[in-house]
C-alpha cells in the first residue's frame, strides 16, 4: 500500500510530468526548443497564471503546442504553472544583481536612500521586536528567550522566568507584544509553543510584567485545553496586533491542513480576544455551537505577519503558502480564506493539492507570491524618518532573504520594490520611535536597522 501510494506520488511530482509531456518540446530546463524558452520571462500568449494554465490545457494549435487538458487535470496543470514560475524566477536572480547593504555602504532605492546599522549580532533567531514607551527594544529569540535593548545596547541576560518554551521546529518563543496602555498597566504580551504531553505543542499566550530583571505577575491570555494539542513542528503562528482595546492574533494550522476548515479547532486561523483573554460576545462565531468562539477568520495555512493598516480599520495578514502561493490577505471577521480547499501553490515535493485557485464563499488573496518568498513578518510605515513611505507596506521574507516594499491604492498593491536581498532571512520588522526600521536576521541572529542617509 505505501509502495502504491509513493509511486503515485512520484508519478505526480511535477518535475516528472515536466520531463514526460513538456521537456520534448520546451527543453530538459525550460530553456526551449520547438516550443518556446519558459524562463526568459518573455510571455508571447499571457504571463498571468490564468493565461499560461490555459495554454497548458488548450494548447496553442496554430503554434504547434497540444492542448493537455485531457491528459494532466487541473491540480497537475497548477503545479506546472507554480514550477514554470519557480524555474523563472531562478533565471531572474542569476541574471539580476541584488542590494546587498552593509553598514559602509548607502542603499539608493526608489523613493529614499538608507543605511543599515547593526545593533547587536549576538542573537539566535530573533522572532519578534516590540519597543516599550521609553524606547527600549524587547526582542523575542525562538530558544526561549526574552531580550532587551537598551540604548542600542543588548543587556547581557535575559529577563528570567519567562515561561518554558518548546524549543524545536518552528516552535517555541514566538511573538512579544507591548500593552497600547502599557505606562498605565505594565502588561507584555508572550506567544509560544507550549509544551504539553507525549512530545505535543500548541501556542499559547500569556502576559506579565517585567520588573527588575523578571518576568512577574502572570496570567494566561489564551491556553486551549491539552486534548486539542498536536505533535509535530511546523506552522504555529504566531503574531498578535493590539486594536480598539482587542488582541488578534494567529494560530497556524499545526501542518493538519485540514482542521483550518474546522470551526471546532483552533488552529489555521486568526483570533481575537479581550485583552485580558475573555471572548468578545459579538465574536462572528461566539454564538455557534461547538465553534472556536475566539476564532475571527479561518482558513489561514501559517500567518507570519499581522498588522493594522493605520487610519483605517483593516487588519492585514500574510501567511506562507506551501510550495507556492504565499499571501497577503485582508482580513475581515468571520470570513474563510480557503485553505486547503483553494491555494496558488502545489505541496513541497512537487505532487499537486488542488487546482482550485477561488471559490466561492472563499477569500482571495490581496496579492499572492508564487513562486513562494517565504513571507514573513510585516508592519506599515507610519514614522517620520522615510516621508515618502509613508503608507507603504513592509514585508520580510526568510528563503528569500528580502525585504519588500509595497505600495498601497486602496486594498490593491500596485507597486512592490525590493529594498535588499541576501543578508540572511529576514523574520521580524518593527518601525521604531524614531521612525527607523528595525529588522531581525537569521544567521548570525541580528537586529539592523535602517536610517535615513540623505
Ligand atoms: C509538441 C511540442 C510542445 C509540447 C510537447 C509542449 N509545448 Fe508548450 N509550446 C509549444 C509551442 C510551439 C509553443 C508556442 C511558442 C510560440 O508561440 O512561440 C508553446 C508555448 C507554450 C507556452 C506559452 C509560452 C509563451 O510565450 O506565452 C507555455 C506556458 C507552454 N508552452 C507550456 C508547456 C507545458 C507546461 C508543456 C507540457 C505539459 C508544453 N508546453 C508542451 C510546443 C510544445
């Protein structure tokens, strides 16, 4: 039974259906033949996903290309499109020479002129940055430990007693978040994955106050019962946004893809409490029996990023796709964002999931990345250091190591610039006080910021 299914899915693994039914024509590497080059970024019949799936199932008869819609079905026809992109945009980054900044150096981009300066490089996976009202930096590393920054000075220990995290995988301390009321109240926000029995972890929230040196008074915000917690390490979450006296926050979907269509799980989605961890009786699914009552969206595979748009009253979110198909989605309550019925991406190894890109009663996308940057955390700019981003978007990126600029009409994104590339994976942004950007990088474990050089 395993021999048959692993052949099956080997038979579907779209490099093989490439090889079989494209490579004759276009080329072992896209690079053309009788058929055209796919990695030249030159689109004679449409360059649009839509468009090169319809010349896969329809064929061009003029031209000589078989349509192939009676031999792949629609899930194949999508991973092809996601792989020809994928194989592209691996052209693109040979040909092209990236912005790759270094303190020395000024960055001239499109609108502004910046300079990166590292504050500290002695970090492990710093996973979130949230600034205090006096300006000092609380920096999350994923190990398990809650940082400080004080006056572009790491301290050297950590703040003790932060709860025990667990440590593997893409879990453990996840996002910190500061009380919009913190001079009044003293509260930190901590999401992490929470050990529980046999070697199983779901993420948790709580909050304390940090005096001298540790972390007091705590009281959990969000703890699920044990019986819903889940092995593995992958797709935890977890960002959270305070808004109009709400935390929303995400969960990801735990890599069963499945239970983000299920109203009774937790996990594969955004949510939105009290401050102090209550549910909000006009929560859209407060009232449904057996329903997740904190659930605000659902259908959401990993949400890496989460912010609300200033001045308006729109929370947005991305959120890693699987192979394929990351998102920047407007999220609205109550609504379903249609994983794993809908995605733009194929799974990791190359077999399709789906050929459904919409349907309906389901969101799309804002704007959808494919192939996939590994999106990954996100803020709007708001400070005064960069006036003309003003607006804009950030994002990060892990695999891609970027970090984009977008530029917003309304809910449509109709610019993105990459600022820079390859310094490392890029997974936490912060605008800080003085409105510079405040980066977190991989490998070594950094935190960066970019100034103003005009
Ligand atoms: C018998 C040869 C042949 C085979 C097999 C073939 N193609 Fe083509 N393909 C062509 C030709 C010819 C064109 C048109 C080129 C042109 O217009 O200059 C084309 C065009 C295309 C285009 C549009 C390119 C553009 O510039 O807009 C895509 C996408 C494409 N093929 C994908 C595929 C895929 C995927 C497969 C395998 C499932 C495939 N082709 C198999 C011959 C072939």
């Amino acid at each position: 039974m395993v021999v048959c299914l692993s052949a099956v899915a080997e038979a579907q693994d779209v490099r093989r259906v490439y090889q079989e039914y494209c490579a004759s024509c276009h080329g072992p590497n896209l690079e053309g033949g009788l058929g055209g080059n796919l990695v030249d970024d030159v689109w004679k019949h449409g360059a649009d996903d839509e468009n090169i799936a319809r010349v896969i199932r329809d064929g061009l008869p003029d031209a000589g290309m078989p349509g192939f819609g009676a031999t792949l079905n629609d899930a194949q026809v999508r991973s092809l499109v996601v792989y020809i992109l994928e194989m592209g945009t691996r052209a693109a980054m040979q040909r092209r020479d990236f912005n790759r900044p270094t303190p020395t150096t000024v960055s001239r981009r499109e609108a502004h002129a910046f300079k990166l300066e590292v504050i500290t490089d002695e970090l492990e996976v710093p996973w979130s940055i949230a600034f205090l009202p006096d300006g000092r930096m609380l920096v999350t590393e994923r190990a398990g430990r809650l940082r400080v920054i004080d006056k572009d000075k790491l301290l050297p220990d950590p703040i003790r007693g932060t709860p025990e995290v667990w440590a593997r995988g893409q879990g453990g301390l996840l996002a910190v978040a500061v009380h919009p009321a913190y001079r009044e109240n003293g509260w930190v926000y901590l999401a992490y994955s929470d050990p529980g029995a046999g070697g199983t972890a779901m993420t948790a929230i709580v909050r304390g106050r940090i005096r001298a040196g540790r972390w007091a008074d705590e009281e959990a915000v969000f703890r699920i019962p044990e019986s819903l917690y889940k092995r593995g390490g992958v797709h935890f979450g977890c960002r959270m946004v305070f808004h109009d006296g709400y935390l929303f926050f995400t969960h990801g979907e735990r890599g069963a893809q499945d239970d983000a269509q299920d109203l009774t799980r937790p996990n594969g989605k955004v949510h939105r409490l009290h401050d102090d961890g209550r549910v909000p009786e006009d929560n859209p699914f407060a009232n449904e029996a057996d329903a997740f009552r904190s659930i605000w969206s659902y259908g959401n595979r990993n949400p890496q990023g989460l912010a609300w748009r200033p001045g308006t009253d729109e929370l947005w979110e991305t959120e890693h796709g699987p192979r394929g198909g990351d998102e920047l989605n407007l999220i609205r309550a109550g609504r379903n964002y249609g994983w794993p019925v809908i995605t733009y991406g194929m799974n990791y190894n190359g077999t399709p999931i789906t050929g459904l890109t919409a349907k309906d009663g389901m969101e799309q996308p804002v704007i959808h990345w494919t192939p996939s940057i590994a999106v990954g955390d996100m803020a709007f700019y708001d400070g005064k250091a960069f006036p003309k981003w003003k607006g804009n978007l950030f994002v990060t990126a892990l695999a891609a190591e970027e970090v984009r600029r977008l530029v917003l009409e309304g809910d449509r994104v109709t610019h993105q610039e990459i600022l820079f590339k390859g310094i490392g994976r890029v997974r936490s942004i912060a605008v800080g006080p003085d409105g510079f950007i405040y980066l977190g990088l991989e490998n070594p474990g950094r935190i960066v910021r970019l100034v103003s050089a005009e």
